[in-house]
C-alpha cells in the first residue's frame, strides 16, 4: 500500500512540474497583455464597474467559499454526504488544506509587486508593465495583483480530490472538475474586469493544487511512519 501511494505520489509530482512548465511557457508568451488588451483599451476596461459581473461573479462567489470553509469545519464534527467516508482526521485535513491554500495565495498577492492590468499606464493607469517574477522591481503601480486571489475562492477546493480519491473516486473526480471549471470561470470574469491576467489566474490554480498536494503526501508519510512504529511494537 505505501509502495503504491509513493508511485502514486511520484505521479503527481511529475504532472505538477510539468503543469509549472506550461505555466511559465505561457508567462514568457506574452499572451498576457495580448487578452487584456481584448478586455480593454486607453479608456481602461469597460466590465470593470459593471455590478452583475460584481456581483454574480465577484461578490456572491467569494460569500460561497466562505461558507464552503465554515461547512466543512463544521463536517469535521458532524460530517454529510461523501464526507461520512472520510474519517475523522481526513475531514480535518481536507478543511486545513482548503484554508492553507487561501492563505497560500493570501499571502503571495499582498507580498507582491505586480499591479492588476486596470492599474497599466495603457489602461488608464500610471503603472508599467513588469514580469510577476522580477520581484526586485516595481512597476510604479499599488501593486498586490498576483496571484489571482479571487480565483482561489474556487481552487482551494482542489483540496477535495486528494481527500476523497482513494475512497470515493468518482465522487473526487467530480470536484475536482467543479473547483477548476468554477475557479477558471472566476479568473476570467476578473480578467475581463481588468483585474488580472490569465497567467494570474493559472499560477492561482497551481499554487492550490500544490498546496493540497504537499498536504497530502505529509499526511500520508506521517500515516505510514504511525503504522511502522505500531506493527514494530507488536512484533
């Protein structure tokens, strides 16, 4: 079982190096600026202040994934639905690892330097562009724009696929396909806006997943070291 897991594992981390390739492929493109400048023109970008956008897609979804966290700190004690197959620790595990995303990605956007398009001098804006990865220099903007961190309000439930793969699978197979269809519909809705590139909203999807991921092979490695030092106690 540990042989499998670690082959599983190993698995994972070769996907999540080869989606963080593609990622900075896609950063070195170029394309970034190419779809904002879809979105928006010198008169800045014209869903920016339209309130059903804002609200439906903004404000509305960002109240969800806050009660989503609540629901299941609250499943840890009394769990629903496929959250009875989990047990104790692993509904836990599923509510930190949701929560530590969110931090993740928290606390990289208000640590960064890199201004949201609106804020570009193109746009209507005083800021210049600047690559997300050269932290040392700023582009003249208020900068804390990267990652996407309203699109996180979805990712961070990736999460769910690591909790329930083993003992649900098709039931994981089905968050994981609702968290990143919602978190790619959330990042596009703000791209749109003006307020991040898709290069935000794709590092804001790797950043969860890894974040779940690292969590679980934790957790995972703990288990197994728990099971050795029972069965030697026994022997």
């Amino acid at each position: 079982m540990a042989a499998s897991r670690c082959a599983s594992h190993r698995l994972l981390f070769g996907l999540t190096a080869l989606a963080f390739a593609l990622i900075a492929v896609w950063d070195a493109s170029g394309l970034d600026l190419a779809l904002a400048r879809l979105a928006g023109g010198t008169g800045g970008f014209s869903g920016r202040d339209n309130r059903a956008v804002i609200l439906s897609l903004h404000e509305v979804p960002r109240f969800m994934s806050m009660i989503g966290v609540v629901t299941l700190l609250v499943a840890v004690r009394w769990p629903f639905g496929v959250l009875h197959r989990l047990d104790l620790r692993e509904r836990f595990r599923l509510a930190m690892s949701v929560l530590a995303a969110l931090v993740a990605v928290s606390l990289l956007k208000n640590t960064s330097r890199t201004s949201c398009p609106w804020d570009l001098a193109e746009f209507g804006g005083v800021a210049h562009y600047v690559s997300h990865w050269d932290w040392r220099l700023g582009d003249g903007g208020p900068g804390r724009c990267f990652p996407a961190g309203h699109a996180s309000a979805a990712f961070a439930y990736l999460a769910g696929w690591f909790a329930l793969r083993r003992l649900a699978p098709r039931a994981a197979r089905v968050w994981l396909v609702t968290a990143a269809v919602c978190g790619l519909v959330l990042g596009l809705a703000q791209q749109w806006r003006g307020a991040h590139y898709m290069s935000h909203t794709l590092w804001t999807a790797w950043v969860c997943w890894s974040v779940a991921l690292a969590i679980d092979v934790a957790a995972r490695r703990i288990h197994d070291a728990r099971n050795a030092r029972v069965l030697k106690r026994k022997q």
